[in-house]
C-alpha cells in the first residue's frame, strides 16, 4: 500500500500538496511517518524527508505526546476514527491550536495497512473563541458586581465587592482599594479594602505616600499600567527604602486605576499587582475603568444613603427627645428649679466670700501700717537698747514676737482677700511634694502615717511655690488636728478635666485642664454647717487658744487668686478631703530670676532716696532707719509733693514709695512719672496691700519690686542696697 502511494502519479501528489491549509500525512500500521505532505510542512515545519520514519509523537505537547498518539491511533483501529482538538507543537518549540482526524487505511482483504492523518490549524478561531469567552466572563463578573453594588449601602462590603471583582477581572495575584484620606503629615492614605492575600501580608507596612508613582491615581490625573514597575522611572524615587520594603508582596506587573465621584473628587484608587512581568494589558485596563466607573457612583450612592441615614437618625433622636422632654417636662423643670437653685446659693456664698475677703483686705492693709510703726520702733530700741538692760531688751524681743504673729496673721488675711502680690514660677508639683516629705514627717509626728501618691505625667502649673507650700503645710496640720489619736494623712497629685457642666454648679470655676493635689486624712471629719463655712476667716472648730482660724482661708485665697479651685469632701467619722486644682501650665518657659546679688549695708557716697509714704509714723520710722544707713532722705507724703522733687535739678537714686496714696495718684503713677522725667531712676514699693496698682490679676508686675508691710530693718537695708544695685 505504502509503495503504491508513495508511487502514485505526479497529478495525486500535486492534488495532494496542493491543500497548502491542510497537513495530510500517512502512517504505517505501527504509527510511522510514510508521507507527508507540503500543508503538513507548512503547518508544523518539518519536512517529509526530516517526518519520514518518525512517529507523530513530536507534534505533541512533549509531557503526554506518545499517549496522546497511541490513543488517537487505538480510537482509529476500534471506532474507524481517532483524534481530537488542542496544543500542538511545530518544529520551532511553538504552539498552535489543532483540529486533527486519524482514519485507518485497509487493503483488498480488509487488513490494516495504515493510517491518514488529516490536520489542520485553527488557532486565530481558537483565539477569537477564548475572546468571546473571556469577554463573557468579564460581562458576567461585571453584571455580578454591579447587581450586588446596586444592592449594598455599606461601604465598606462596597468596596470590598469591587476589588475582589478587580482581582478576578484582570488575573492579579492581589488587588487593594486605598480610600482617598490624608493624614496629619499630608501624604499617608488609608487601607479600605484587600484582595487576594490576607490582611496581615500588608499590615506590617506603612500606607502608601504620594509619591511619583502612587500620585496619579491618588490625584486623579491618570492611569497607572506597567509590564515591569520596577523598570519605571518613577519607582524608587523615594526614601528611606528607594522602592518596595523588604518583605514585601513580590510586584513585577502592576495596574491602579483612580475611583472618581461624579462631582470630580477623587474617592481613592484601585490597585493590582502580579509577581510576573507582562500580565495586564491594554483589556484589563479598560475593564478596570468601567469597574472605577461603576465604584464611583456606588460609592456616591452608599454616601447619600448613609446621609439619609443619618438625617433619619436625627430626626428620630429629636423626634424621642421631644417625646421624652414631654413626658418629663415636669420633672426637667424640678431639676431645673434645683439647678438655680444650687447656682443661687453658690454665687451668694461667692459673694459673701468676696465681701468678707474686701473687709478683711482694708483691715489687713491699716493694721498692716500700724504693725509697720511697732516693728520698725521695735526694731529701732533693739538696736539702740545697751546690752546691760537686759529686761528691757526681753521685753523688746517679746514684742517683736507678737507683732511678727500679728504679721502673719495679717498675711493670711490678705491671701484670703487675695490681694497678697504672688510671685508664681512653673511648678512642678511631684518635685514640690517630694521636697516637702521630710517636714511634712517632722511636722506630724511619729503617730500618724503619711502616705504620698505621685502621678505619672503630670502636668505643670503655674503658681507662687513658697504660697503653695504653706497652702499644703496649713492643710497637712489641720488633718494632724482632726486626728488627735493618731491616723493617716493621704497626700496625692493627678491630672484633671474640670467641664462645663462641672464650671456651671461652681462659682468661679472656669473649665479646662488643671494639676491637682488631694489631701486626705481619716480623722473626724465636719458636718454639713461646718462645710459651708470652713472657708470662712476666724471660723475655727478648735478649742480656746488651739487655732486662729486662718489656715483654710489662706487656702482658699491663694488657690483663688491663683485662677484655680479649692473643693471640700468630709463625711463625720469618716475623714476630710481637700482637692486644690491649679490651672495647668501650657508653656515651658522658665521665668525664675537670676541670682540676687548679696546686699550691702552701707551708703554709698550720696546717695539720695525719695521716701513717699502717707502715714506719718511709718514715713518716720523709714526715714530714720535710711539715714542711719547714711542715705540722704527727702520726704513727700503725697503724688504732688514728689513730683515737685522730680521736677527739681536735685539728685535722686531711688523713690521708696507705698501704692495707695492720697491726693489722687497712686505711688505706680509717680514711678510712671519719674521715668518720663528721670529715665532709668529706680524705684522700690511698699504696701500692706495693693489693689491692683503694680500687681495685676494677682500677679507682680514684671519687673517690678516689693517690699510688704510689716518690715523689719534688716529686710528694709537688704531691699534697698539689692534695688539700687541692680543693673538698669
């Protein structure tokens, strides 16, 4: 049969050749090469010479092509017909998609002489087939996705359906959705959504920034599509890592489309990546567009929904409030009722605060001159007094005692009218509380247990230390007094947040952040009675002789004229607790003063003070005591009588000057006076208490100095020799 053909004429070998379409080869009974014709040349490669002899196994795929053979030749002996559609290989290593039929050839006594293999290449009908499968499937997943879109109001299971339809569209290993929000350093954008690997593949790696290469699609100026990303120009361009970070999901292919609203606001971006180079093309990118597209109104429609939603909620709440205010109308007018009540009441105790502490202030500052005419006189006879006369010097020391008591007393009363002039620096109240543990130990005593609570990160405040330290000592002995048998003194420092609501029930008390410090004890406590008037100066529950009743209204003072809040809790039998809140400090600036320079006693050659002082007596006293120190002394006991000395060509180092004077200027309009006549002179005030004159909102005036009433000569001779030796 084999010699018969392949002797066949030249015209059935021309016709044979002729299907240049077409491979047409014959086999022999074992599966061999025995003809092969130019379409089989033309489809696969090989020539016949090369085919001849050969089996068909070559043409193939290499991993199953003898079985693919033997069964396509074992399907032609038993059925009439072998063969089937799929991949074949040329002699070039390339694929082709076949349609190939193997038929048995018998001679005149039906023997099986062979085969005739007919193929054919049908790979651009291959291709067009997987196109209109892939675009089915595309339309499918797309009408999947947009029919759930259509369906789904939240967010966040939106954007989920789009990347996940993102991933299946274009083949991605994964796919990310980046919402559009930008943080506090202006670059960084949030994960909404992953596809493809778990969460935790990115979640140990910062947000993408806006960077060259995520900025068009965060922007929304374009599309983003690469073979190779790292071979784009714009990749790793940017530190720390100058690309991906180590770790990192492996992306060669990469594709991010922008998701734009319909009011042009870019939402966010879609992102996908592969390990491989080349995997998106020019299809999934358009895809990925109409995907963006339809994102971007589901995300408008989720938006407008949840606003709805909200709406609706709002409604209803103010729908239920009404209803409820309603329903509780009566009892909302109690409480009110209650409520200013309370108010009331607390600005009525404010306000008798207030008038006490202006009674007790001018009471303060005339004692406080006549305490100034006994020290200093005192003072005077101790100096002048022989040291033989013993008795009389005892009784001067005796008296200076006293006064110095009385001093102190008046002092409290000033702090609890708030018109003692404060110094405040920053304070740390940790520190402040440490460095009072060991008095507050040998203040109390070995009966009483002492425990002291310091917060972590606590903030400064801003208050005068030495005030603040004796507001604390003044609190730690009244609780020593409540408890006579002994207890426990609890002393701890903390942060606070006094609210609004909290500054309406309370007079005076301003919302905000505030340092606070607590003082415990568990000694007697107070009834409600003494409560409302522990405040109060000379109220006192001790017996005869046992307290002045100062101590909680220094408190009280200080803490008020320091913009803060004093707060009382006792129970009887149970114990008191103050809390003292001082207004946080908001800046570090330290505003301590420099080292002061040791005073020196004596006068220097001339040296000229103007000495202005209303009371008689005390301008005596301060003119004595200055010209015993050898300084020429002019006096004025009022503004106009010193102008005149500052109008005069006469010298003048210093003015000495109270606040309140008479006459209609205060000693500050004389000073304000003297430095548009005198520039640089130096000036040095005293005062029992100074209103508002040189110190403001309860604060010293910057820059200005101090010397309060009572002084004594020592404090009197080191103020002035300090004053004038400050540089100008």
């Amino acid at each position: 049969m084999n010699d018969t053909l392949r002797n066949a004429s030249a015209e059935v070998r021309q016709i044979l050749d002729s299907a240049v379409d077409t491979g047409i080869i014959i086999l022999n009974a074992e599966g061999v090469v025995t003809a092969w014709s130019e379409g089989a040349r033309r489809i696969l490669g090989w020539s016949e010479a090369e085919m001849l002899g050969q089996t068909l196994a070559r043409i193939f795929p290499p991993e199953s092509g003898d079985a693919l053979l033997a069964e396509e030749l074992s399907d032609a002996r038993l059925h009439g017909r072998g063969g089937s559609e799929g991949w074949r290989q040329r002699k070039d290593g390339s694929r082709f998609w076949a349609v190939g039929e193997t038929t048995p050839l018998f001679d005149g006594n039906a023997s099986l002489v062979g085969f005739v293999k007919i193929l054919r290449d049908r790979s651009e009908q291959r291709n067009t087939e997987l196109r209109l499968q892939e675009q089915t499937r595309a339309l499918e997943i797309l009408n999947r996705a947009g029919a759930a879109l259509a369906r789904e109001n939240n967010l966040e299971k939106l954007v989920q359906i789009v990347t996940d339809a993102g991933v299946e569209l274009t083949g991605a290993q994964f796919g990310a959705f980046f919402y559009n929000v930008v943080n506090a350093a202006g670059q960084s954008y949030m994960l909404y959504s992953l596809s493809g690997v778990p969460r935790e593949a990115f979640s140990g790696f910062p947000m993408p920034r806006n960077t060259q290469v995520f900025a068009p699609t965060f922007e929304g100026t374009g599309i983003v599509r690469s073979d190779d990303i790292t071979k784009d120009p714009r990749y790793g361009q940017n530190a720390p890592r100058k690309g991906m970070p180590e770790g990192h999901l492996p992306v060669r292919s990469y594709l991010a489309v922008p998701v734009v609203s319909r009011s042009g606001e870019v939402i966010g971006g879609l992102f996908f990546g592969h390990a491989e180079t080349g995997v998106f093309g020019e299809r999934s990118e358009q895809i990925l567009v109409g995907l963006a597209g339809e994102a971007a109104i589901a995300i408008d429609n989720a938006r407008l929904f949840e606003a709805a939603e909200r709406e609706l909620q709002e409604r209803r709440r103010a729908e239920d409030a009404l209803r409820q205010l309603n329903a509780d109308l009566e009892t909302l007018v109690a409480q009110k009722t209650q409520e200013l009540q309370q108010n009331a009441e607390a600005l009525r105790q404010a306000q008798k605060m207030e008038a006490i502490g202006q009674l007790t202030g001018g009471v303060a500052h005339d004692f406080n001159n006549l305490l100034q005419v006994i020290v200093g006189n005192l003072d005077t006879l101790n100096r002048n007094l022989p040291q033989e006369m013993g008795r009389l010097r005892r009784a001067t020391a005796q008296a200076m005692t006293g006064a110095q008591r009385a001093a102190a007393l008046t002092q409290r009363l000033l702090a609890f009218a708030r018109r003692q002039p404060l110094d405040p620096k920053p304070v740390d109240a940790n520190a402040l509380m440490r460095g009072m543990s060991e008095m507050l130990h040998r203040t109390l005593g070995e009966i009483y247990e002492i425990e002291i609570v310091l917060a972590g990160g606590l903030w400064k405040t801003e208050a005068d230390p030495n005030e603040l330290e004796s507001a604390l000592l003044n609190l730690a002995i009244n609780a020593r007094d409540a408890m006579p048998n002994g207890g426990k003194l609890t002393i701890e420092t903390f942060n606070a947040h006094l609210d609004e609501a909290y500054a309406a029930l309370h007079a005076e008390v301003l919302a905000g952040q505030y340092t606070a410090i607590s003082v415990s004890d568990t000694g007697s406590g107070m009834d409600g009675e003494t409560l409302a008037r522990a405040f109060e100066p000379f109220f006192t529950t001790k017996a005869q002789g046992r307290g002045t009743g100062l101590g909680l209204s220094q408190v009280y003072g200080f803490v008020k004229q320091s913009k803060g809040h004093v707060k009382l809790y006792s129970e009887v039998g149970e114990g008191t607790t103050v809390k003292i809140y001082l207004p946080r400090l908001l800046s570090e600036v330290s505003i301590e003063d420099a080292p002061e320079v040791l005073p020196v006693p004596e006068a220097a050659t001339g040296e000229t003070i103007l000495v202005v002082e209303d009371d008689f007596d005390v301008r005596t006293y301060t003119v004595e005591s200055l010209k015993e120190l050898g300084y020429l002394v002019l006096e004025a006991r009022d503004g106009p009588s010193a102008l005149a000395f500052l109008e005069d060509n006469v010298r003048i180092d210093m003015i000495f000057t109270d606040v309140v004077l008479p006459s209609g200027m205060t000693g500050a309009d004389i000073v304000k006076r003297a430095a548009e006549l005198r520039p640089g002179l130096k000036a040095l005030f005293t005062t029992g208490y100074s209103r508002n004159a040189i110190v403001h909102h309860g604060r010293l005036d910057k820059g200005v100095q101090l010397l309060s009433k009572p002084f004594s000569f020592e404090e009197l001779v080191a103020k002035i020799r300090d004053v004038l030796d400050k540089a100008s």
